[in-house]
C-alpha cells in the first residue's frame, strides 16, 4: 500500500551521475558513480539487480547490489533512468 502525498517517507534520495555500460539485449550495467563534489568510485561487481518497490521513498525502482571501494552499497535506477542512493533522513 502506497503512502499518500502528505505522508513523508524515512529515507532521502541523492542523485549520482553514473557511468554505465549497455548490453546489445539493453542490460544496464553502473561501471562507476561520480557525486556532486566530483569524488568518484569504481564500481568492482554487480552481484545482484531487481525490480522492486521501495517502501522508504514510496516508488519503484531497479535496485542495483554492488561492492564500491570493497563495501556492499546499493545504487537505484528509476522509471525517469536517474540514478540515486537512499540516506537516512
């Protein structure tokens, strides 16, 4: 059940710009993230990508597993094709 607009939600979105292969078959893969201050990480591996809905933002939206600088991180594709990572509000 999908929250009304007057509700808030417990997370944050930020937007990244991502560097991103496409599969001839259209896969997308992330290969690096860039935040706004120009810091930039190489994503290292992909380990998992779904399809889900996101309770904290009250959206879906293609969740991409991956390890970044050594640590599991989760990256996240819209419908609109931005990508962003979900922080505590």
């Amino acid at each position: 059940m999908e929250k009304g607009k007057n509700e808030t939600y417990k997370s944050n979105k930020i937007f990244l710009r991502v560097i991103a292969d496409m599969s001839p078959n259209r896969l997308v893969f992330p290969q690096k993230i860039i935040w706004e201050d120009g810091r930039e990480f190489i994503i290292q591996k992909v380990t998992d990508v779904r399809r889900q809905f996101v309770a904290e933002i009250g959206e879906h939206c293609t969740k991409y597993y991956c390890v970044i600088d050594g640590r599991f991180k989760v990256l996240c594709l819209n419908d609109d094709m931005r990508w962003f990572v979900l922080t505590a509000k």
